[in-house]
C-alpha cells in the first residue's frame, strides 16, 4: 500500500469520512493538522492512501509533521482506525 502524503493550501470544508489529525498546541478552531482521507484502507487492501496536512509553520514544525507522518503511516500499515498518537497529537475517527 502506497501513503501519498499531499499538503493543502487551505483546511477543506466537510471533510467526510477519514481521520483528522490534531495538534494540542494550536489554538482551539485551528487544531486540525491532518487528514486521512477515506477509510476503506480498513477492509480491503487499497493501493493507495491519501493523507493530506497543513504547510508547517511556527507552532507545527516541519520536525512535528515528520512525526506525525511516522505515527500515522504505522498505523495505516496495520489497516485499523485509530484514536491517539501521542500526548500532543491526537486522532479523530470521522465517519
């Protein structure tokens, strides 16, 4: 299974179903930092996976997204939905 990691311009409106990634140290209504799109990687074995996230900045690094990306690529590798990553970035199923 392929990861694309693809970064946005801007957070899209009404994201559907997925994952999002949040950052614990942004301000409140501007948490969102990720996105994994979908979640039929779960039940079948799709060939790709695409994550969007934020261009980095001064609160999340380009060091924090590369850490996120780890985290998150684990998980999708073992195909099931998750919750935390660590005590700062957090994951929200969205169904």
């Amino acid at each position: 299974m392929k990861i694309e990691w693809v970064e946005w311009e801007a957070v899209p409106q009404g994201l559907g179903h997925g994952i999002e990634i949040h950052d614990l140290k942004r301000a409140m209504g501007n948490s969102l930092i990720a996105f994994v799109h979908e979640l039929e990687w779960t039940k079948n074995n799709m060939p790709r996976v695409t994550v969007y996230r934020i261009h980095p900045d001064d609160v999340t690094t380009a060091g924090d997204l590369k850490t996120v990306r780890r985290l998150v690529d684990a998980k999708i590798k073992k195909g099931e939905i998750f919750h935390d990553l660590s005590r700062r970035f957090r994951a929200q199923p969205n169904a």
